[in-house]
C-alpha cells in the first residue's frame, strides 16, 4: 500500500543520543538518501527549514516514499520521538 511503517535501524548523522545537532532539510535529505521531511501531519517541510535531531532518528514508509517525521516544539522542527512513532 506503500505507508508500510518504520524502518528498520536508525539514520546515523554523526549525531549521539545526548548530543543534538541541527541541519537543514535539504542537509538531512543530501546525508541520508531519504525522499523527504514531514510533519505527523504530512505538512512537507521545504529544503531551507531546519531540523534539531536528537536521540534516535527512525525513518517511516509513507505514501511510497522514505520519510524523517518530524513535530514543531516551541517553533522548532525536531524529530519525532518512539511515542509518535508508534502510531506507524
């Protein structure tokens, strides 16, 4: 159906679980060969809209499509944790 959930493993940006580090979509997409960044809401981010990457960065099968969810937390974009991550 192509939305088949989480992948397997984690994406390594040189980042560690206590350490965050903040890139760019455009970056993220460059370092990883993801297809896109997307909100839980599915709102696509543009390639000049900066992503904090903490802890662990799972991607999602979604509409076809590799994707890094991410959610806005006081006007900024970080990746979405286990807990969002459970519903995919």
């Amino acid at each position: 159906m192509g939305s088949d959930g989480r992948v397997k493993g984690q994406i390594k940006l040189g980042q560690f679980e206590d350490v965050s580090l903040e890139l760019s979509v455009a970056d993220i997409l460059e370092q990883t060969g993801l297809d896109a960044v997307m909100s839980t809401d599915k709102y696509r981010l543009a390639l000049d809209e900066r992503v904090q990457l903490k802890g662990k960065v799972k991607a999602v099968y979604l509409d076809h499509q590799f994707v890094l969810l991410v959610h806005q937390e006081t006007e900024q974009w970080r990746n979405a944790g286990k807990q969002a991550l459970q519903a995919y």
